[in-house]
C-alpha cells in the first residue's frame, strides 16, 4: 500500500519537474518602426535571464519569446522591452 502510493509520487515527479518545460508568449510591441528596432528589442529580450529564444515579427509588431514559466513571467518580458524604450504587452489571442 505505502509502496504503491510511493510509486505513483515517484512517476509523478519527473512531470512535476518537467513543468519547466519551455513556454512561449506572444508580445505586441507596438512602437516598433524600422528595422533596428526590431533588432534592440530582440536583445532586451535575449538579454533576461530565462530566454531561450526571441523571435520578432517586424510586420506583426509583436514578439514571440520562448522562457522558462520556473524563472521569469511575461511580467518581466514587458518590463524589459518597456526599459529598452518598447513598451509591450502580451498578445490577447494565441497564434493559430
Ligand atoms: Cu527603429
């Protein structure tokens, strides 16, 4: 009885565990209006600690971002695009 509830903790946890796998956020950033500053609120993104990949659509004025949901929030994506001049917020609709 003890053993098998054990188990089931057990085969529970690497799930548990790996709830830190990576999650992806759309940003608009709605300030964008060259290029370059696609490029600057690229690296502010890259930049914080959690980021795994930082994706801009230049024509869409948004931002999609990989991180880690165990590190950071989106909170403190908006913020760092916000300091890097580019005040953002998330998406309201996901991408199809
Ligand atoms: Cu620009």
């Amino acid at each position: 009885m003890i053993r098998k509830t054990l188990i089931a903790v057990l085969l529970s946890l690497p799930l548990a565990a790996l709830g830190v796998s990576p999650q992806t956020v759309v940003l608009d950033v709605q300030k964008m209006t060259c290029a370059l500053c696609s490029v600057t609120v690229r690296k502010a993104l890259e930049k914080v600690p959690g980021v795994s990949a930082a994706k801009i659509d230049y024509d869409k004025k948004t931002a999609t971002v990989k991180f880690d949901a165990e590190k950071i929030s989106p909170a403190v994506l908006i913020k760092a695009t916000t300091e890097a001049g580019f005040p953002s917020r998330t998406h309201s609709t996901p991408k199809p």
